[in-house]
C-alpha cells in the first residue's frame, strides 16, 4: 500500500519519490516523472543509465544517488542547493556536469 511501479521503476504510492531505479534494467537514458520531488538513498546506485533528464523540481540529491553506475553526464546543477556525500562516487563513465 506504500509503493507504486511504473515500468520496474519504484516510487512511494504518490510517485512523488523515486525509490528505486532497477540496476539490471538496461535503458540509457530515463525521464523522471514531473511528480518526482526527491529521492531514496541509492536510487540509481548500480545503474546502466547513462543520462537522467528532467530534474525541474529537484533542490537536491539523497546520499550516493548515483553511486557505481554508468552515469555519464547529469544535467542542471544551477538548481540543485545540496548534493549529499557520495552521489557521485565511484561513476567512472562521469564527463559532464551542467
């Protein structure tokens, strides 16, 4: 009663956090919901994805959001007030930040 899926993606029941993105799902690239307010710690952890998009109602990032996937470039920092330890570590595919 907690939780929704959408395509193997996990969210609370309201969609308004993003729980979980599947490590074995092999899409490059994902859109976030306009719902999507935040997230749970490693969300994209271990992750194919290559590129995330739509971060317009996003002020910041849960601890190792990204953390050993395949991240290579992540969009629109300008709105991001805080980015918590280790979102990014351990991304070695990681060449663009904007």
């Amino acid at each position: 009663p907690y939780y929704t899926t959408e395509n193997g993606v996990i969210y609370n029941k309201d969609k308004t956090e993003l729980v979980l993105y599947p490590a074995g799902k092999t899409d490059e690239v994902f859109t976030l919901p306009e719902s999507v307010k935040s997230f749970s710690n490693y969300a994209f952890a271990y992750s194919k994805l290559k590129r995330v998009e739509n971060f317009d109602n996003i002020t910041e990032l849960s601890k190792y959001l990204f953390a050993y996937s395949s991240i290579e470039e992540f969009p629109k920092m300008e709105d991001i007030n805080e980015i918590s330890n280790y979102d990014f570590a351990y991304c070695d595919n990681l060449t663009k930040l904007i």
